[in-house]
C-alpha cells in the first residue's frame, strides 16, 4: 500500500485511502476534497500517518520505498506548478505541515518557504521581481525552521528583529526594505551557527527531510501529549504529513492571507466571520504578531474599526471566496473553518474543517441548519457534545448588576468568570489546584500555556484577535475568553499590570464577559441559565429520540427542583446519609451510633423519624409523583463521629453520657478499611432499628403526600452494597412489615418496590438468585469500579493519572466506566437478572451515569434509565438519544 498520496494539480484518485483522514489526517484528507470539486488548491501530497506510527516506534531512516514515492510525488507538484524545488533561476518552495486524524490548533508544527537557500533566494527574487519579498521569504524560513527542527530558540530571533527595527527607526514589519531583510537574514545565520556550532542547512532536499521528520517527532511532544490527554485522543493515530506548493500572502499589497468561518463561531449567527492581515504570511494572523483586520464590511462597520475590510480592499477576490464559503457548506453540511491566502490577486484555499463552536453556536447552528434543510434532526443531535452543554447550564452575569469596566476586548469565548489574576500558566495551575478560581492574563498564549488556560476560569489577552490561539483553545475549552485587549501592559518583573490607568496586581480580582468583550474590576453577580430557545428545541429532539429515561441523583428538595428544570424524569439516588448531617440532628445521630445497645439505638431513633419523614415529604412533593429510588443508610457509623475533644465535651452535654465512655465507643468502631467494613445492608443486618426507621419516614411520608397531593409518589427503597440473596430477603422482610404496619396505621397506601443495588461483584455474579427478591437493579458502578478493580477511589489520584498517560487505563475509570472490564459485570447481571425477572427494572446511578461515553454503554446493555447528577441530566438526555441513533 502506498506511503504518499498526491492532491491538486489535476490528479484523480482511485483509492479512498486519499480522502481518509485516518489515513491522511484531517487537513490532507480535506486538501483532496476541495481539490477534487474544483476548488483552487496549491498542488501537493500527504505522507501516511501509518509512516508517522512506524517512524515513532522504530526510529531509523525511511526506507527507499518511501523516499521513492515522495519524489515522484514531489515531481507532481513540479509538473504542476511549472518550477523546479532547488532550482536556482526560479525555485519551488513547498510548506510542510502536520494534520492529525481531529486537528490539535497549534499544537504541532509547521515550516513555511522550504527550499530557499543563499542561491535560491536570489531566484526567487529575479522570479518574482520584487528583492522585498524574497529576503522576507528567506528570514521567515530561517526562523520558522530553526525554531521547529533545529531546537534554536525562537526568541533568539525575535529579539534580533526587534533590535533591527529599532536601529533603523522603524515601528512596524512592513517598514522593513529588501536591504534590511537581508541584513537580518546573515545576522539570522549568525544566530544559528553560535547555537549549533554548524551553518544554516543549504542543501534542499535535507531541509524537506528533516522537516518532514520534525512534523512527525512533534506529534510526541510534550504540549501536543497534554492537549491530547485534555481532548482524550489516542496516542497511536500519528500525525500525517502535507508537503504543498507555496502561494504567497506576502507578495506586496495585491496579496493577503486570512482566517475565516462560513457562520460566527461565537454565536453561531449565519453571517461570514473573519480576519484577514495585507502583505502577510499565513501565521502572522493567528500568532498576533499583527492584529488583524475585519473580513466584512459588516463586522467592521459593527465594532466601528477603521483599516478597510477585505469586502472593501479586494472586492474580487472577496466575491470569489464567498461563494467558496457557499460551496464549501453545501458539500459539508456544516460550518467550516477556512485558511485562505490571495497572491497577487489570485485567491487559493490552504485548508478547511468543521469549525470549532462555543456551545451556544453549536445550538443555533444545528438548529438553524435543520430549518435550512442542510441537515436533519438526527444529524442536529449527533453534532452537538453533550459535555459542551454544561457551559449553557451555568450562571451568566447579571446584566443589571453594576459594573467597574476596566476596558474592552474582542469577545472571543462567550461565559463570564472571576478569578483572581494569575500571569502565567504554572502559577494558574499551582493556584487551581489550591481549590482558587483565577483568570491568566498574558499579553498573548502560545501552546505551551495550555495546562494554564485549562486551569484557569477565564484568558485574557492583551493581543491576538477573534482566531488567535487564545481564542480558538479558549473556546474549545469552554473557557471564557476575552484577547486583543490593548489597554492591558503587564510588568512580568514586578508581577503587575496596567490597564489603562488602573494598576493592578497578580492576585487581585477581576471578571470577564466573554461575550461582551468585557474586562472587569472586581467580581459580579449573575444570574441563572435560559433553557429554552434553541436549547429547548434541541432537548425536545433528543427527547423524541432516546429510549432510556434519565433520572437524578439528588437528596434536597433545591437539587430535586434543579434536576426537573432540567429534564429530570425521576430520581435515581437520594442519599439519606447526607440528610443526617444537618447540624440539626447530627447529636441525635452521633446519640443513636454510640448507643450501647437496641434500647438506646431507639431512643434516639425517634427523635430522626420525623426528621427523616419531613425530608422525604419534601422530596416526594417536588418530584410530584415521578419515582424516587431511595438509599437507606450506607456509610460506615464512624464517619458521623466527631473528631476533636472539644466535639466530644459538646455532645456529652447534650446526651449527658461521659466523654471517657464516647471515646472509648468511638474506638470500638474504628475500622482498618471502612470501604469494605461494616456499611450497606450490613448496618441494617446488624441494626435493623436503623432501617426500620427509615423505611417507616419513607412509607409514612409517602401516604401522607398522596392524601395532600393527589400526585401518589411511588417509592423504590434500594439496599445497598449486598453481596447475597440472604442479606436482601432479610432486609426485604424488614421493608415489607414496615409497609404494612404504617399502612395499617393510616389505613391507606402506595404502591413501592423494593430492590438493591448491583455495587459488588459477587452480587452481579449472583443477580440471578438476587432478582427473585429484588425488583430492581441499580448499578452502582462507583463502588463496583472499587471493588472490581481493587482501586480506591480516595486514594487513586497518586497513581491514576500516570496510569491514564501510559495508556494501562484509557481513561480515568472513576470518570469513564471501564467498559472492557467492569462493563462485563454489569452487563452479565442485567442478563441474570432478566433471565429470573422479567420486568425487572434496571438502571446506573454512578458518577457515570452522566458521561456519554459510560451513556452508550448503558443504552447497548438495555438498561432502563441512567441517574445523573442534576446539573448532567440535559448532557445525560442528549447522550442518551446520541446512543439510541
Ligand atoms: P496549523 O495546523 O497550525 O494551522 P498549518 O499547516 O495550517 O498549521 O499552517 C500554518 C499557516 O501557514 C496557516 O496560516 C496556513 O494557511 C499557512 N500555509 C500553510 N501552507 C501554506 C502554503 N503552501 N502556502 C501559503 N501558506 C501556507
Ligand atoms: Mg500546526
Ligand atoms: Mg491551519
């Protein structure tokens, strides 16, 4: 199979390899795309990720096969282009640029104007006709090449352009003359030779492979790891390679080059969306070396800028790149994201993508392509994340509350934030993970700051427009983003800044609108979330399509009420554990565990019962008749137990038993491993009084509501951590002559279920003995991951994350289920189960029962509902319908 495939300049491909980003990345693949329905493409070709895996595992040279097929490739783009690579009279210059399988922005790297040299460049020049361009050409390649394959740092180079322009009393690059470029060039070769102690590579054919091996030694480089951990991408796809024929942006005031979107990738609304720099190269607009210029006439007119708009500068080849935009649509379906460069008038496509969205523009898009008949309802919900929802469902600002505006921005990554401002990205990170929310602030991000923009709340930068990397990753991420604030100069050495004539330092607060533009003094207030509009319209698809019902876990009436504005359809988990903490109860609690036997455990029941009743009472009220499973009593006694003396002194007033006593019962219940000690049905085993209790609150609750409401509620009281049929009949009994008593008592009754949670491995293995008792199922797949694995969860952190990063776990199985190997148990217990019960009812309340991925899992085994925390039930209801399609 072939190593290297070739695209534009007229050639057709037979094999659908060429167009399969798994096998050309995402950028060759579309590369082919656009060339092949006709649209102006520089010739080139891509080099397999195939080669990339094999290049990473076994080092070494490429073998003849390869170097055959991309010369004879490289003769394509030869024939094509009319020009010969190395040819000194009038060379062909190629860029040569990575593409992964999903693109990874800025993450891995490219060189731009290979194949210049000391004799070429003067080629170029006598080509062109224009000496300018041509030293242009030939310093940004140095740079560009030294930095990326040679290890020379960058900065080096920066600082020589900064001291030449300031020596010839210039301000800006386009001041620069031919004669100053070429001084730059021999100080840029100077640069090299002390840093590597050897020349400037002359000779082309090493400069194309060595480039061509440093696009693919970046796809293990550390920034390009970490983006991939933060993004779950695998490390086995491998980088393809795309060697191209330069176009030049740089060719003099008839040239440009600029990035664009077919709808804003903001807020979705369906106008063309971009920046575009005159007499500029490719990554001048996306590092925010200069701050770019509007597209449209209408976006520049909207934020009032004066440098004219490519609509208005180049209205020919601007007409022609709209209805490039339109075609592009259609043929995808989708919004793209769009690199173009115009030379000498003549507009070429570099590449293009579906473009990243903020998840409010992700909504609108869908649903407005859906009204547009690009898409259906299905397609709508399959393109949106669920997880990227959870940016909608959280508070805005208050757009009444007052604001202490410290400037404007570009509004690059809608949300608001506050934080404190942190000015760099390992101070981000040390200060998050103290538990402190902050904002970086940097005069512009490059890739190596992406662990710091993934910490902090919100970015602000000081340059970079709306495509910047700030913004891009910033929206990506979900973080709020506001770039290009010029008014912000930062003091690294002092650790403070300036904005405008406000002082401030690293620590002090500020908030941002990401929407607006907005850089604030302070914190503000904000408001709740709007769920409806295209929110609504997209939920009530995912509704019409899902199978499993979603449910929440949740405990307080306040939890139970979010959960329902969210879509809740029932809950899954209510904890009554957590209901014993209250300040309230805890003495009655901690009076009732230190009980030296059943009499004293009562007395002190008692005085929970119309607590408990009361808690349940509210509960059942809000969820209105929908079913609530309810937990009775899991965790080990101990973790109720006060800790400090001065505790103890305070309960042994209020329950008048001595502290010497306390302490020495506090003792007796210390447990060497508590996660597997004596909790779950094992409590209510030894201590029935315990359950009998809580199923009294629950049953009593339940029929008063039913009088009062109308709205029956339909209790499922869930046994925990069983391990034996035994276990579950005891308690089962215990649960039923409770029932029946309250029943009697009120003369009047309600319909409940008794069941128990699938948590250890026995019990799944034995699900089919325990479904003749149980007449339902929740996997608790927090403690059957525990328990399977043999991994505690509390104690996981020091060694999970390197188990992640050598790939022994693909994901953290606390977040994600490990299919593979915990899913084995569910599934088989859903089997059992079925095969004893029929009807049996099955459901996840796990943290994973709000991950999509753990979703799909559950909606393949035919599991009934999943339970989500409230604030995952809308990203739940769209995985939910993402796996039923
Ligand atoms: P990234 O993945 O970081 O966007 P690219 O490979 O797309 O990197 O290239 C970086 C920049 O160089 C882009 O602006 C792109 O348009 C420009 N570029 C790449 N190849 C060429 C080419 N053959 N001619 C002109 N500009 C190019
Ligand atoms: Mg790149
Ligand atoms: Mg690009």
């Amino acid at each position: 199979t072939a190593y290297v495939f070739t695209f534009g300049g007229g050639v057709t491909h037979q094999d659908p390899r060429a167009k399969d980003k798994t096998i050309v990345g995402g950028k060759g693949a579309n590369l082919a795309e656009m060339a092949g329905i006709g649209l102006p493409v520089p010739p080139g070709f891509t080099i397999t990720t195939e080669e990339c895996v094999r290049y990473l595992a076994e080092g070494g040279d490429f073998s003849a096969d390869v170097r055959a097929e991309v010369a004879a490739a490289l003769t394509h783009i030869e024939t094509a282009v009319g020009k010969k690579f190395g040819d000194a009279a009038d060379p062909l210059l190629v860029s040569v640029r990575s593409g992964a399988r999903v693109s990874m922005p800025g993450m891995m790297d490219t060189v731009l104007n290979l194949g210049l040299n000391d004799e070429t460049v003067k080629g170029l020049a006598a080509s062109s006709g224009d000496d300018r361009f041509a030293w242009d050409s030939y310093r940004r390649f140095i740079q560009m090449y030294s930095d990326v394959v040679l290890g020379v740092d960058h900065h080096l180079f920066e600082d020589a352009l900064e001291i030449a322009k300031e020596d010839n009393g210039f301000y800006a690059d386009v001041e620069m003359g031919a004669e100053h470029w070429q001084a730059l060039v021999a100080e840029y070769k100077s640069i090299v030779q002390t840093a590597l102690g050897e020349p400037f590579p002359q000779d082309v054919f090493h400069q194309l492979w060595g480039a061509i091996r440093a696009v693919f030694d970046s796809w293990d480089s550390d920034r390009a790891k970490v983006y991939r951990r933060l993004n779950d991408i695998p490390g086995d796809w491998g980088t393809a390679v795309n060697v191209q024929a330069m176009v030049f942006g740089n060719m003099g005031d008839t040239s440009a080059t600029g990035v664009a979107f077919t709808r804003d990738p903001a807020t979705g609304e369906k106008a063309y969306y971009g920046e575009w720099l005159v007499n500029a190269q490719g990554e001048d607009v996306v590092a925010g070396i200069r701050t770019p210029q509007y597209l449209t006439r209408y976006s520049r007119e909207r934020a009032g800028a004066k440098p004219l708009s490519m609509e208005e500068a180049m209205p020919e080849a601007y007409a022609e790149l709209a209805a490039v935009f339109e075609l592009l649509e259609k043929h995808y379906r989708d919004m793209q994201d769009i690199e173009f460069t115009v030379e000498r008038g003549k507009l070429w496509m570099l590449q293009t993508r579906s473009g990243k969205r903020t998840a409010k523009a992700a909504l609108k898009m869908a649903v407005d392509m859906v009204a547009e008949g690009l898409i259906d309802e299905r397609m709508a919900i399959k393109r949106i994340d669920p997880m990227a929802l959870d940016q909608l469902l959280h508070p805005t600002l208050d757009p009444d509350a007052p604001r202490d505006l410290l400037t404007k921005g570009l509004p690059a990554s809608p949300g608001a934030a506050s934080g404190a401002i942190v000015l760099d990205a390992d101070t981000a990170e040390k200060r998050a993970e103290r538990g402190e929310a902050v904002i970086l602030v940097r005069v512009e991000t490059s890739p190596e700051d992406i662990h710091g923009m993934h910490a902090a709340k919100g970015i602000l930068t000081a340059r970079g427009g709306m495509t910047s990397h700030a913004a891009v990753v910033a929206r990506g991420m979900g973080r709020p983003c506001v770039s290009g604030a010029a008014a912000v100069s930062i003091d690294m050495a002092s650790r403070t800044l300036k904005i405008g004539n406000r002082e401030l330092k690293e620590g002090d607060v500020i908030t941002l609108d990401g929407a607006a533009g907005d850089v604030m003094a302070g914190s503000v207030p904000t408001i709740e979330p709007e769920l409806v509009g295209d929110f609504g319209t997209l939920m009530e698809w995912a509704d019409k399509h899902r199978r499993m019902k979603v449910r929440t876990n949740a405990e307080t009436p306040a939890d139970c009420r979010t959960a329902r504005q969210f879509g809740a359809e029932g809950i899954g988990l209510c904890r009554t554990e957590h209901m014993f903490f209250d300040d309230q109860r805890i003495a009655a609690v901690r009076q009732m565990i230190l009980a030296e036997d059943g009499a004293g455990r009562r007395a002190a029941l008692a005085k929970l019962l119309p607590e408990q009743r009361a808690d349940f009472h509210a509960i059942f009220d809000e969820m209105a008749g929908l079913p609530v499973t309810i937990r009775l009593l899991d965790p080990p006694l101990h973790e109720f137990l006060p800790h400090a003396d001065a505790e103890f002194e305070e309960l042994s007033d209020v329950i008048g038993i001595g502290v010497a006593t306390l302490k020495r019962r506090a003792e007796e219940l210390h447990e060497m491993n508590p996660m597997l000690g004596h909790r779950g049905c094992r409590l209510g085993i030894t201590f029935p009084e315990i359950y009998e209790m809580q199923a009294r609150a629950i049953f009593e609750a339940a029929c008063d509501v039913a009088v009062a409401s109308g709205a029956a509620p339909v209790p499922e009281v869930m046994i925990p951590l069983v391990a034996t049929r035994k276990e579950l009949e005891i308690l089962k009994a215990l649960v039923d002559r409770t029932a029946a008593e309250v029943f009697a008592e009120k003369g009047n009754s309600v319909a409940y279920h008794v069941g128990t949670m699938i948590e250890l491995p026995r019990a799944a293995l034995m699900a089919g003995e325990i479904a003749e008792v149980g007449e339902f199922f929740s996997f608790g797949t927090n403690d059957l991951t525990q328990t399977t694995l043999g991994v505690s969860r509390d104690d996981a952190a020091k060694f999970l994350t390197p188990y992640v990063e050598q790939g022994i776990y693909p994901r953290d199985p606390f977040v994600s289920l490990d299919i593979e190997g915990v899913g084995q148990l569910v599934e088989l217990a859903a089997e059992r189960g079925r095969k004893t019960r029929l009807d049996i009812k099955l459901g996840i309340c796990g943290e994973h029962g709000g991950d999509p991925a753990s979703i799909a899992f559950c909606e393949k085994v035919g599991l009934d509902y999943v339970s989500a925390s409230p604030f995952r039930v809308p990203i739940a209801r769209l995985a939910a319908a993402q796996a039923a399609l």
